[in-house]
C-alpha cells in the first residue's frame, strides 16, 4: 500500500533496512546496462526518461515497448500514434525523432562512445541536458538517464523526491529546479545529507522514490 505519510528520518532509516537489498539489486541491474548495453538499448532509456518526463514510469516504459517497431526509422506522426496512451504523445514523438536523428547526424549514433568521451562527471550531464538538439531532457532527466545506464552520483530531483527532501527539512523547497545553478545547489544539499546518514546518494534516490510510490523501479 502506498504511504503518502509524511516522512521522518526514522522511517526513512527503516525502509531503507527492508529495501536495502532490493535497492541494491536494481542498481547493480543500471550497471549492467552501462556495461553490455548496445547503443540503440541506450538510446530506448533516453528515450524512456524523455517519456517519463510529466507523465510516469511505468508509462513511459509502456510507451518504449510500443515504439519499439519504428524507433530507429518512424516518423513523427507514426510513434505519436503507437504512443498515442501518452499525455503529450506528438510532442515526445517530435523529441524522440529529433534526437535520434541528431545523434545520427553527429556522433553516428555512437551514444556509448560519447558518453565514454567525455571523462568529468559534470560535463557528462551538461551535454544531454544543454545541447537543444536532445530534445525533451534537461538536469532531472538527464540524471536519471545517466543513472540508469551505471553512472553514479547524480540527484534526480523529481517530484516525489522532491517532496521527501523537503519533509525532511533537506530541501526548503518541493518546487523543481528552474536553472543549472538551482539544480547543482539542491543536489549538493542532497550530498551533504546523504553522506550524514550514510546512504548512497543513489541509493537514496530509489528509496525515497519508493516511498511515495510504493516500488523500486527506474
């Protein structure tokens, strides 16, 4: 059943005991994408932290599995209509087939090799949540995309998160990051508070993302 309770660093500190090794197991599972994933398996999970975007996870994987026929050669009109269960399905399916065309065009869709490239951890975000050409992500999902493919280190400060942070006096504000600056102070406060308790920050993120929905996902 899914709790909507405040939450308190007790609580906190005892879900992470039951959900410790189930947390555990998905990030180990985020590892091994990164590492035997081929580039058009990581192109489905940008695709799918572009279609989680306002909408959920659980739709956006829904909306990966039925995009799967077309992804590489659809059109706008063609993914829109097989993901057309999505709230903003014309919009996602303009983004999807803007990035993937973009990613053709530039790195011939070497999406591996060019997250490989780029060695500092901050610059790696900043190229998928800067560069206009990807469309539809910016530091949230940027961050959640790294850590679903085994980078390590990255707050994704969605809205479930956000509201946990804030109930426990982490983060003085639930609203969402609007700019680079606001998004890197919040991530370090998130850090600080992290390291206090003892819970990886990536950790961190699929158990309070757990306790508002009541699952470990992605």
């Amino acid at each position: 059943m899914r709790s909507y309770e405040p939450l308190t660093l007790s609580k906190l500190i005892s879900l992470y005991n039951s959900r410790r090794e189930e947390i555990m197991r998905k990030l180990k599972e985020f590892e091994e994408v990164g590492r035997s994933a081929s580039d058009l398996e990581l192109f489905e999970e940008l695709v799918f932290c572009i279609c989680a975007a306002g909408y959920s996870a659980r739709g956006a994987m829904r909306c990966v599995e039925a995009i799967k026929p077309v992804l590489m050669d659809g059109d706008v009109n063609e993914i829109a209509q097989m993901m057309s269960f999505h709230r903003y399905a014309k919009s996602r399916a303009g983004y999807i087939v803007h990035t993937r065309e973009y990613l053709k065009r530039e790195f011939g869709f070497k999406l591996k090799e060019k997250l490989s490239s780029i060695t500092d951890h901050y610059e790696r975000r900043d190229f998928l949540a800067l560069d206009r050409n990807i469309k539809g992500i910016g530091y949230k999902e940027a961050s959640h995309f790294l850590r679903n493919i085994g980078y390590k280190g990255y707050a994704i400060l969605d809205r479930h998160v956000l509201r946990c942070l804030n109930e426990l006096g982490v983060l003085k504000d639930e609203r969402q990051p609007k700019t680079k600056r606001q998004y890197i102070e919040a991530e370090e406060r998130v850090k600080e508070f992290s390291q206090r308790i003892g819970i990886s920050i990536d950790e961190l993120d699929l158990l309070l993302w757990s306790y508002r929905t009541g699952e470990v996902l992605k």
